[in-house]
C-alpha cells in the first residue's frame, strides 16, 4: 500500500513538473511575459494630458510619483473644472494582457462632477494624446471603469464606457454610452487588481480579483462622435479599432497605482 502510494506520488510530481516546464517553454517561445510599464521610481514612458494644457504639461502636478505608486491627486486645484487628465504610456498594443493594481481613496475634488465620485479608468485602443485637441475631455477610446461603492453610492466595478466609440455584445451593436459588469461591490480603500484582455479587434474581457465579469466585441469608431472623421483617417479609413495607446485617467477623486504591467500575445 505504501509503495503504491509512493508511486502514484512520483508520478503526479512527475505530470506536474512536465506541465510547467511545458507551460515556461511556451511562453519563453511566445516572448509572452509580464513587462512592467511603470518601473515604480518615476514617470518615465508616459505623457500626461489635461484638458486645456497641450499634451505633456502635467498641470498641478497630477500624476506624480510618491512611496512606489502612481498617486493622482489635486491639492493644486481651487476647483476641477473638468480639467480631466490622462497619463499615456508610449507605446501602443494590439493584443495583450494588462494588469492593474489601485485603490480609490480620499476625498473628491473641489467642483468634481457627482458621476466622477469614486470614479476612474483605464484607457485602452485609444488615440494618441498629440491627436487630442487642447480642450478634448477625453481620448476616443474603450474605458474600463474604476469605480468604488459606500454608503452613498454602490456600483458594479469594471464597466465599460465608450468616449468616441461603441462596442459589440452578443451580435448587437451598442451604441449606450456605458454598459454595467456583473461584479460586486467594492468597499473601502482596499488594493484591487484588475486584468483586461485584448484580443486586438476580436474580444476584451474585464476580470476582477480573477473572475471575468464583462466581455464585448469589435470595438470601434463611432460616426456620431466630433472626432470621427480624422480618426477615421488616421486609422488608415477603418472604423474598427484593433489597436491603440492605454492611459490611466485622471477624472476627479484621488487614485494609486502600485503595479501596471502587460503581457503582449500573439495575434
């Protein structure tokens, strides 16, 4: 009986180290690996956009670097004033996994719009910012909602918004400006990780703490939008997006990132 058992343990040991070093070859193969886009000690690699300031200045000093974290805060400001920001990464990506760390935290800014409390996002298969105009609120885009619950307010986190674009579900195009997850509550000031998988023009996925909770085809310019037409020629006369830059966005109520890093896939 003991020797049986021995055996059956070698044997699933043996399975085991077969399916990860199979796992590790695949990926070392794929290039897939998780590469960290803020490197925890600066800002280098993003640009900041505010609205009203050309592309770059970081107005009151928005998105700085304090304690390993990106922290958007707004002690500079008398009032918002729908000075929205976003922080655009350098590159742009197609295919990928990224991964996400935050908390929402502290208390809303001066003259913030009520549907920006406990509110931000993630941009991705956006527009660059220096296509941006001056005064353009927010960049053409799929949004992933950052959104936290309390007493006066409980939403579901990881929805999807679509400044200057729509979306595809179940074969319907949507043409709703935001669309609800199936996630829970989110309480408190607790750390939050987040994924989003982009399949480039085929499927994205929001997952929460590892559960998927909302997934959407086809993203793509919309022709209702002020931006459409030279967006539309800037993508080489294709409406569908499969591509584009990812910003962290600035929107009203304070905000840390500790981790934001991708993993590029195969298309």
């Amino acid at each position: 009986m003991k020797l049986n058992y021995i055996i059956t343990l070698i044997g699933v040991i043996t399975i085991t180290s077969v399916l990860i070093s199979c796992n590790q070859k695949k990926e070392k193969e794929t290039g897939s690996e998780w590469i960290q886009l803020f490197n925890g000690e600066d800002l280098s690699g993003w640009t900041p956009k505010i609205t009203g300031y050309v592309v770059g200045e970081n107005w009151g000093n928005t998105f700085r670097v304090e304690d390993g974290m990106i922290k958007v805060r707004y002690d500079q400001y008398d009032s918002l004033r729908n000075r929205f920001g976003h922080l655009f990464y350098k590159d742009e990506f197609s295919h990928y996994m990224l991964r996400v760390e935050y908390r929402i935290l502290g208390e809303q800014a001066p003259g913030a719009p009520g549907w920006a409390y406990k509110n931000s996002g993630i941009m991705i298969h956006g527009q660059t910012p220096e296509s941006m105009e001056i005064d353009q609120d927010f960049p053409t885009s799929i949004e992933v909602q950052l959104l936290g619950s309390d007493s006066l307010v409980q939403r579901t986190n990881l929805n999807v918004c679509t400044p200057g674009t729509n979306i595809v579900m179940e074969n319907k195009l949507i043409l709703d400006h935001c669309i609800n997850s199936t996630s829970g509550y989110f309480y408190g000031e607790e750390w939050i990780t987040v994924e989003v998988e982009v399949r480039g023009n085929e499927v994205i996925r929001h997952i929460v703490n590892g559960d998927t909770v909302l997934e959407y085809n086809q993203p793509q310019l919309d022709e209702r939008d002020a931006t459409y037409v030279r967006l539309f020629e800037l993508n080489g006369g294709d409406k569908m997006l499969s591509k584009g830059t990812i910003s962290l966005q600035s929107e009203g109520h304070p905000i840390d990132f500790r981790k934001v890093e991708i993993m590029v896939m195969e298309e």
